[in-house]
C-alpha cells in the first residue's frame, strides 16, 4: 500500500514546516495527492534515543520509530 505517494514508490513535492516541542505541521500545496494538499499536523516524541512519530488519516493511524544508529559521528 503507498501510504505516502499514491502511485509510485519514491516521491517529492514542495511545502513547508513549522513546530513545537511536540508537534509538527506541514503545509503541503503541491502534494501529488489533491486530498493531501493543505495543512497537517503531526505528534512527536523523542524517547530512550529514539524519534516517535505518530499520524492519523482519521481512520487509521501510524507510528514511525527511528533509533539513531551512530552513523556519521
């Protein structure tokens, strides 16, 4: 399922971004997706060395975890 780009595995569209120490909102007016065009926002936390990122189409949800690895230090 492309939960992201609609059609295709890899994507790219301009937008913009703001946050708070919880939060993250995009504004996205050329998502290739028109019902995905507008503002989201998005939860966020970082816990045990690891990012928490969650969203929710209001049906179903998703929850991203990235661990730092070390790579680059």
């Amino acid at each position: 399922d492309n939960i992201v780009c609609p059609t295709e595995t890899s994507c790219e569209w301009d937008g913009s971004y703001r946050y708070t120490a919880t939060t993250i909102t995009t504004e996205e007016p050329s998502h290739p997706d028109p019902d995905e065009r507008g503002e989201d926002s998005s939860a966020y936390v970082f816990c045990g060395g690891r990012l928490i990122f969650m969203d929710s189409d209001g049906e179903d949800g998703i929850r991203l975890m990235f661990r730092r690895t070390g790579w680059g230090d």
